[in-house]
C-alpha cells in the first residue's frame, strides 16, 4: 500500500502540494492526472525520493521495489534482448553467480530462487514484451546502437514492464508508441501483477488499463474510484453541488451585508449588525469551481474545391529508389476523415509525406485539385521552430504584411495568450509549441490537413478542444494517432498500411484493437480457422527453446555432481563421530538442499523438453 500522508512541496517558494493526502492500495491500477503544472511528474520524483518534502510522509512496505522509464537506454552494442534482460538486476546476478558458484548450499540456493522467480522462462518473457512494443524476433537481437531514441525508450519501457516493480510509475508512456504498441500496453498494464501509477492524457487508456483516478488540483489530490469517465462523471456532479453551494453562501453573504451596511449607524440595530459582521467573517468560503480555461483552436475554413482534391493510380513512394509503399489506388475527398492504420516501419509516415507533397512519388499518377492547399503537423516539426523566436515573431515571418494586433488574435486562437506570444519558443511548455506548430499548418485555410500524432504534447482538455475544431473543420483530415478516442470522434474511414500496401479496412476501431491484441494479421472466417494447421515454431523459437533445454541439462549436471561429492562425503564414517555432530548436520543440510534443487531442475528440464517437442511438431 503507498500512503501519501500530508505532504507538502514548493517550488521557488510557490506551493505546489500542500497538506496533500492519498491512499493507493497495493495492486491497484490509478491514472494519475491535472492540468499541467500542477505537479504530476513532480509527485514521482517524491515517491521516488529524488526530491525532499517539506512536510508530510510517502511510506511503502519494506523492500518495495520501484520502477519506472526515466530516459532511453544508451546506444550500445549490447542487443535488445539482452539490455531487457539486464533488467531484472536480481535474475541477471544469480545468473552470473550460478556459473561461478561452488559451494553446494548456495548453488542450492541460488537454483531455489532461480526456480522461484522463474528465471528460466525469462528469455521467452522478455521476447513477448519486447514483441508487443513493436519489435520482431530479428530486431530483438540486433544492437540498441541500431535503433533511434524514440525506439529505445521503447527498450527502457520494456525494461522496467520486464523487471516488474512492485510500484510502477509511468509518464506518458504511450507518446513514443503507436496505435498497435498503445493498445498492447492498455492489455499488460490491465493484468499488471503489482501497483501501476499512470500519468497520461490518453483517455482510451485511462478507461481501459486503471481502475481509480487520483486527481491534482489547487495543491491537493483526491482518489476517485473507477476509470477516466466514471472520475470526469463524478467530478462534474460534484462540481455542480460546489457551484450551487457557492451561489447559495454567496446570496447569504449579501443579504447580510445589506443589513451590515443599511443598519450599522443606528443605535438600534447596532448590535445586530456587529453580530451579523461576525457572522460574515467567520463564514468559510465555498469557492466556485474554476471551469476549464478555454482551449478551443480556431481552424479556418477552407473554400470548397470539386472531388476528387486527390486522386492516385497506381502510385509508388519510397526513398533511395526502394519502394515502401507500391500500388497505390487512392481518392481523397473534401469531406473525408481518414485514420491510418498500421504497425510502426510500415509506412503510415512515408504516405502522409506524400500525400503532403514532402516526398515524390516514385511511379504511378497522382492527381491533384489545381488550387489544393495542404496543412501537413509532424512530431519532428516542433524541432523546426526556432527557439530563440518568439510565437509572435513566427507568424511575423509568414504574414510580414499583417499587423501585430491581428497576429496576436491568430496566437489566441490557438491558446497563446498574450504572455506566451512574447516567450521565446525554447521556454514554452511541450502543449504550447504543439499548439503554435498547428496554427503554423493551418494558416493559409488547408483543403486538406495530415496530422501525424498531433496529441503527444496535449493536456486532456486540449485534445478535446482539438476533437471540436476537426468537427468543426470542413476539409480533409488524414490522421495518424496512438489516441483511440481520438480517431473515434474524428475518423469516419479507416485504411490499414500493411505490407507495402495501403487498403481500406471495413471493420470499425474495436475490431481493429480486438485484432491487434490477438493477432498480426486481420481475423480469418471461421471456416478457414477451422482448416488452419497450428503454425509451426520458427527456426529463431526452435533455437531458444533448444538452447534453454541445454542450460536446464547443463544444471542437472552440476547439480548431481555435487550430490556424488556430496554422497561421499556422508560415506565418510569419521564424519559419524559424536564429536563431528554438528559438521554432520551442516553436511546432511546442503545434500538436502542439493536434492531439492535436482527436483526443481529436473521439472524445468522436462518442461522445456516438453515444449520443445511440441514446437517442433
């Protein structure tokens, strides 16, 4: 159980959390959530202990083991599978000290623990996690040197999924993976063994893989039973009480002002009003709820162009002449809403740059509206702002000709508010340069928007205000996004990319989630599951279940050598003299250990027997 007990925390002498206090009980899954700044990643670092309270306690059981994705894992030679591996610090040195160790107690001990955390299955574990973040068998074995950081914070993620914690601390961990990998996660966290503490902004998430909010608002955090929807139900029910009471104490407040003011210079009435001041002044103060500051993005609509605005025959794009996505037949209308789906690497990027007009087609016919204007919104675009400008003087640069009043009318449209037109870029908050980055790509009215993974840097309410303006927009919208709650109020067509083709997919969200999560490739009829011949192990699988078949052998070995040394040494007859009682016990103890520890081996050796067996049909 993690008990926050009234804690309190500054920063530069501004309170943070104040007298704060919560209970998460022990193997609960909570979202963590709240505007931004109100402390979310702040409280990590104090149940991590990286900051000082300055009041208060956070306390967990003894030994409590916690974990959590702080920064990528380094670009080493070292191959994924191992670097996961690595992971389990605890697994990881009985390993090392298995091939050294030569005392038999201890061989028996370090065999009992190995068995207890189930060691020998680990390789196959890790494999499986690393699987569903979105890397295949050979990826797994090649250097973390080979991947990007956004790749291998998916390698830190897998880490700490595979030591398993037993507080599990999360930061928006679904902003480096995609649809597939997010909805692979939802799953694990959902049947996580141990405590899981989520801070995200993915409401999909929210609802599916936690069941209790905890909220951080005005320095304090209240615990809400139940997901994303149930919490924001309460929440406002609650709020609308706090308003009524509000309004309720604020008309009792003025009625007995009025008698204060009208009667406080009669001699009559003197001591009533003086009561009545008493009153007013211990009279405890029921703040209206501050209603969510107003986020709306303004789009401005485009003119209407004749369909198709985009048409595609046979097209072709790739890079250095290798084609990634080949026989493209595509029509895009202005009233089109489009998700792409599909596994990161398969080209869901490559075909937005194209349609964008950021990457050539390399075969086929594209057609496109004479007067076609395209707002195109990348992840890799907030890096292209220049940090040392303010928002105010990048819209100068693109609209030299307007006025700086009508600029700073375009920045509050977005959310920029007078403040933060004046910041230099490098001191905006992740939100706020996203924010700037989509009004940059929609300034000239696009025909046609391509938003890949507009939501990463977003607080809740600013995805829902990026929901409204896509409603309200009346071009075409391509979408790229992790964020199924997203895709389901905007997309109303859904294109699966997949194996170097691009296809609608006719099923709706849920069945592509239900076919992520149990499949790589869409369900077949029944007909044809019931003619399928179970699929064959691969020649990679075949190899590590073989290998571990020799490790398990390889351990008997050891473990029935010392049992003959140990044998022998009981056979020793001096060994049974009354003053050699106390060598005799220690000598009887270790073969015993010995003995259990050739039980254990010899039931993970025919298990991975078994399963080698049946992997190889």
């Amino acid at each position: 159980m993690l008990k926050i007990e009234h804690i309190s925390y500054s920063v530069e002498g501004r309170p943070l959390i104040e007298d704060a206090s919560a209970t998460i009980p022990t193997g609960h899954k909570v979202g963590l959530v709240g505007r931004n700044g109100t402390g979310k990643t702040t409280l990590f670092r104090l149940i991590r202990g990286e900051l000082t309270l300055e009041g208060g306690a956070i306390t967990l059981p003894s030994r409590s083991r916690i974990g959590g994705v702080a920064q990528e894992v380094p670009a080493s030679a070292t191959s994924l599978l191992d670097t996961v591996l690595a992971a389990d610090t605890e697994r990881a040195a009985l390993m090392a000290e298995a091939e050294t160790a030569t005392d038999p107690g201890r061989i028996a001990e370090v065999q009992t623990r190995l068995a207890d955390i189930d060691a020998w299955s680990a390789e196959g574990r890790a494999s499986a996690i690393l699987k569903g973040l979105g890397f295949d068998d050979a990826q797994q074995r090649l250097p973390c040197s080979d991947f990007s950081g956004g790749w291998r914070m998916r390698v830190a993620l897998a880490g700490v999924l595979f030591a398993q914690p037993d507080l599990l601390l999360l930061d928006e961990p679904t902003n480096y993976l995609d649809l597939e990998g997010a909805l692979w996660l939802e799953s694990y966290l959902a049947k996580y063994p141990h405590t899981v503490i989520i801070i995200s902004h993915d409401r999909g998430l929210l609802n599916r893989a936690v069941g209790g909010i905890l909220h951080l608002e005005n320095r304090q955090m209240t615990y809400w039973q139940g997901n994303y929807d149930s919490f924001a139900r309460q929440r406002a029910a609650a709020r609308a009480v706090q308003a009524a009471e509000a309004k309720k104490q604020d008309a009792r407040r003025a009625h007995l002002q009025a008698f204060v003011d009208r009667f406080k210079a009669k001699a009559s009435k003197a001591k009533q009003a003086q009561s009545r001041v008493k009153l007013l002044e211990k009279m405890e103060t029921i703040s209206t709820p501050e209603e969510a500051k107003s986020r709306a993005f303004s789009f401005p609509q485009p003119d209407e162009l004749s369909p198709p605005i985009i048409n595609i025959e046979g097209g072709a794009v790739g890079y250095d002449g290798r084609a990634v996505l080949s026989r493209l037949n595509l029509r895009i209308d202005q009233d089109d809403r489009i998700a792409l789906l599909g596994k990161n690497g398969q080209g869901k990027s490559t075909l937005s740059k194209m349609l964008a007009g950021r990457l050539e087609q390399m075969a086929g016919k594209m057609t496109r509206s004479s007067k076609l204007r395209i707002g195109y919104f990348a992840q890799h675009q907030l890096d292209e702002l220049v940090p040392e400008e303010t928002p105010l003087q990048h819209l100068q640069r693109e609209r030299p000709g307007e006025m700086p009043g009508k600029l700073r009318a375009r920045l509050a449209g977005f959310g920029l508010m007078a403040d933060q037109a004046e910041t230099e870029v490098r001191r905006l908050s992740g939100g706020q340069k996203a924010r700037l980055s989509l009004l940059l790509a929609t300034l000239d009215a696009p025909h046609m928007l391509i938003l890949d993974e507009p939501t990463n840097h977003l607080d809740m309410e600013s995805r829902e205000a990026l929901v409204e303006a896509l409603s309200g927009y009346s071009g075409a919208v391509i979408l790229v996004s992790h964020d199924m709650h997203l895709l389901s109020l905007v997309a109303d067509r859904l294109w699966l990319v997949k194996d170097g083709a691009v296809a609608p997919y006719e099923e709706d969200l849920e069945a592509y989630r239900a076919f992520v999560l149990t499949s790589d490739a869409p369900q077949k009829p029944a007909e044809e599951k019931q003619k399928a011949k179970p699929k064959r192990a691969s020649r990679d699988e075949l190899l590590a279940l073989r290998s571990e078949v020799r490790k398990c052998e390889t351990r008997l070995e050891k473990l029935t050598e010392m049992q003959d040394k140990l044998a022998a040494k009981l056979a020793d007859p001096e060994l049974y003299e009354p003053e050699r009682a106390g060598d005799r016990a220690v000598w009887q103890k270790k073969y015993a250990e010995v003995m259990e520890g050739i039980d254990r081996a010899e039931s993970l050796w025919m298990d991975a027997q078994d399963r080698l067996e049946k992997a190889a049909g």
